[in-house]
C-alpha cells in the first residue's frame, strides 16, 4: 500500500516537472520567443502574480482617498467630525422641545387660555415661604420715602403704588398717559390713552420672548409677563434681553389707545396697582 502511493506521489512529481516548450511567432511563423517551462512554473507564476496584485491593491486602498468608501474605515480627523456632529444633533433636539414647550407657554399668554397650567406658570418645585416678592419688604425710611412726590421726566415717570405684600416690584410706567378703561376681569389689561409715536418702555428687566408689529410680549424673572398691545412699529426682536426703562416700540398714529397688561403666575393682574399712572 506504502509504494502503491509513493508511485502515485512520483509520478505526480513528474507530470508536474513535466517540460513543455511555448514558442510564440508571427504571421510569417517565424519564432519571435520561445519558453521552456512545466505545470509546476505555471503555478509558482501565478501564485505569485495573485499575492503582487493583492499588495499593490491593499497599498493603493490605504494610502489614496479610496479607503473613504470602504464602510467602517475612516481617518481620526472622520471621526471626531462626526461625533461632533452626533452632539449637535442631540443639542439641537432638545432646543426643538423647549422651544416646543415655549411656543405653547406663549401662546396660552397671547390667547388668555391657561387651564391647562402650562410649565411656564407651574408651581411645582418652587420653594415655599419667603421667595423675591414677599422678601421685598418696605421699612420705616422706605414708607418715608414713598411719601415724597417723585421728580421725573414726563416720558420716565417712575412711581411705586402699595399694593399687596406678596406683589410688590418696582416698575418703569410703559407709556406716558391717562387710563382711560381700567382693569377687570374681561380685557386682561388697562388702555392707556396716550398720542402717536409715543416711546413704549420695558416695565423691568426682562428676555423678548414675542414681537410683531402689533404686540410685545416680556419675560420677568418669578413668572412675571408684561404684555404691549396696539403698537406703531417694535424696535426690539424675540430672544433679545432689555433693561428695565428701554424704548421697545412707539405708540400708534391712528388709535391714540395702547393696551397694557401684567401677568403674574399665569394671571392677570391689575397693572394700576404696581404702577402709578398719571
């Protein structure tokens, strides 16, 4: 059995030593090239020619910008960029849900709807007890000094008017003027009687939260909102900060009327108790 297949292995050793001549010639059958070569060259050449054409593939693919379109391999300088971009994406998404949740908050100022207690006006976490409006207490020099008429510029009369405890805030008087429909229940506001191209003013400091060429909207800090109405043309845009006492718009030409309103968490009170119209 043992030579059986050591013949088989030697006579497979000789026909792949086997010699053949390739001979190559024109059309005239003159020989141009002549080779000596067996099975076993034959198969050397081409083993050798496949691991060449793999090396020069695999170098070209490393080293050009064709390695960018094989999936998963990539430079560092590929990568950072898009985790960087993943981060963007996630800030981005969660921007869009506040501000979501803004629109919503501002559209229930805009159309007096608040019965489904937005976030904006929600009491939950708030600390209870003394907070910065009832911390705002008046002493013996101050109830003195209320009592002195205050000196202003007509179009920056400033005055503080008593009202409860718990809302006491210094505020600018947003317009000069007489109030001619007072608070109640039904308009949300007052209307201030006043004459064209007036300068409107921020009541107190404050972040833009709406503005068109009609109404303003701004955010004060403990949930306060003061609202502008029946306005000529605004100077100010949303997202914008203000100062207490800032031109934000100007009066109308055609109703000599501007309607005020002030909202404290998500209710409307009477701005003639913090500000003392003249």
């Amino acid at each position: 059995m043992k030579e059986r297949w050591e013949n088989k292995w030697t006579a497979f050793r000789q026909w792949m030593r086997d010699k053949y001549q390739l001979i190559v010639r024109n059309k005239a059958f003159e020989e141009k090239l002549s080779l000596e070569l067996s099975r076993w060259h034959v198969l050397v050449a081409a083993a050798l020619t496949a691991i060449l054409l793999i090396a020069l593939t695999t170098l070209l693919i490393a080293f050009t910008p064709l390695r960018e379109y094989i999936p998963g391999y990539g430079s560092a300088g590929t990568s950072r960029k898009l985790f960087t971009l993943r981060m963007q994406i996630d800030s981005l998404t969660n921007r869009m849900e506040a501000y979501e949740d803004y629109v919503r908050n501002i559209r229930s100022v805009i159309d007096g709807d608040f019965s489904a207690d937005s976030n904006a006006f929600s009491q939950e976490g708030r600390p209870k007890g003394k907070t910065s409006a009832n911390a705002f207490a008046f002493s013996k020099e101050d109830s003195a000094l209320m009592a002195i008429q205050w000196q202003q510029q007509p179009e920056k009369t400033l005055s503080v008017k008593r009202g409860r405890q718990t809302e006491r805030h210094l505020l600018f008087q947003p317009v000069s003027g007489t109030v001619s429909v007072p608070f109640s229940s039904e308009n949300h506001g007052i209307t201030i009687s006043t004459t064209g191209n007036r300068p409107i003013h921020a009541v107190e400091n404050g972040i833009i939260i709406h503005a068109d060429n009609n109404t303003i909207l701004i955010q004060h800090p403990d949930n306060r909102i003061s609202v502008y109405r029946q306005l000529q043309h605004t100077i100010v845009r949303k997202g914008e900060s203000v100062r207490s006492g800032q031109i934000v718009a100007y009066t109308r030409n055609d109703i000599p009327e501007t309607v005020f309103e002030y909202w404290v968490d998500g209710k409307a009170v009477d701005p003639d108790n913090q500000i003392g119209f003249k």
